[in-house]
C-alpha cells in the first residue's frame, strides 16, 4: 500500500465497519422476534408495516447506521486510498451490503448477510494493516 496513505484512514474504517456490523448483528437479534409479524391479515403485520414505513420500527435505526457508515466508507475508500485490491474489495462490499439492507414493507433484509460482508471487509483492512504501517516506518 503507498506510504500516502494515512494511519487514521485504517482507524476510521475500521470504526465505521464496527459499528455496521454490530447493528446489523444486532437486527439480526431481533429478527426472530419479528417473525411474529409474518401474517399479512392479521392487524400486528398491518402495524408492523406501518411502523416501518413511518420509520418507527425498532430495525430503522440500525439500518441507518449501516447506510451511514457504508457510505463514508465508500467515500472514504474512493479518496483516501490508492486504486488497487483493497479499495476494490471494500467498495464491492459497501454495494453487498447495501443489497442485503435494502427492505420495504414486505421484504425483509438480509442481516447475517450484511454481517458477513462487514466482517470480512474488517478483515481485509486487517490483513493489510502490516503493509500500512511498513509504509509508514
């Protein structure tokens, strides 16, 4: 990795995935929860939907969290590192997760997916964090 890249770059990144992936494991955690939810006739799914569409279901938050930070990190990714396999990988995974976070009121999203994604974009940061500090002795 270039020498230009700066040590709090890795910091930032990692922090923000952290965060993604603790709320999506967190919607996961609720997601069986929500099973109840599941019977288009009754009145709880016809509140359950409301609740998601006015963005008052307990998940919203959560999935802000998740777009936020796969936001910056794609930002972030774009211009504060060099072109090349990791800014590669860590863009495709912003777009996965994304993909899996993606609901409305009658689907439901993906979060061990979207988990899985953060976490290995984590461990792609991981992996070459010996590469950013021997730039940076």
């Amino acid at each position: 990795m270039a020498a230009d890249v700066p040590a709090d770059v890795e910091a930032v990144l990692t922090q923000l995935l952290t965060a993604s992936h603790e709320a999506a494991l967190t919607i996961a955690a609720r997601t069986d929860t929500d099973d109840v939810y599941e019977d288009t006739d009754s009145i709880s799914h016809t509140h359950y939907t409301s609740s998601i569409e006015s963005e008052t279901s307990p998940r919203v938050g959560e999935v802000r969290t998740i777009r936020s930070a796969i936001d910056t990190v794609e930002t972030v990714s774009t211009n504060k590192l060099p072109a090349g396999s990791l800014q590669n990988r860590l863009q495709h995974g912003c777009e996965r997760v994304r993909v899996a976070i993606e609901s409305d009121a009658t689907t439901d999203i993906q979060p061990f997916l979207a988990a899985a994604y953060l976490n290995s974009m984590l461990r792609q940061i991981e992996e070459w964090r010996p590469h950013l500090s021997d730039d940076f002795e």
